[in-house]
C-alpha cells in the first residue's frame, strides 16, 4: 500500500512538473523553463519532429550544469 501511494504521489508529482510546459510560443516556453528550473537561458529554438513542432531551451543552471528541455508545441503555440 505504502508503494502505491508513493508511485501515485511521483506520478502526480512529475504530471504537475511538466504540465505548465505545455507550449505556447518558444518565448513563454523558455520563460517557463527558466523559473521551473530556476536557470538562465543559453539558447531556444523550435525544430521539427516529424509531423511536430519541438521547443528546444538550453538552460544553465545556478550549479553551473547546461540541461536541455524540450516542449512539445500544441496547435494553439503555432
């Protein structure tokens, strides 16, 4: 029981941490990258996947680390 709970309580936890990436224009998704991970950003710009749209934000950390964060564009981003 208690191992359920946990995996709900992670499920949720990481559901709500990506939720409010859920895109926009590449400016908004970078400015929330930013604040979510508390970093500045290096770098953005949108690719294709496919048939999708893609934010790429390189973001640098306060501990120095340069991480990647990529945000699936929806029809009303475009």
């Amino acid at each position: 029981m208690k191992r359920r709970l946990a995996i709900l309580i992670t499920t949720i936890t990481l559901s709500l941490s990506v939720m409010p990436l859920l895109a926009q224009t590449l400016d908004e998704a970078a400015r929330k990258a930013a604040k979510q991970y508390d970093a500045k950003v290096l770098s953005a710009r949108t690719v294709t996947q496919g048939k999708k749209q893609v934010h790429e934000i390189k973001l640098l950390t306060k501990d120095g680390v340069v991480k990647t964060v990529r945000v699936t564009v929806n029809d009303k981003g475009r």
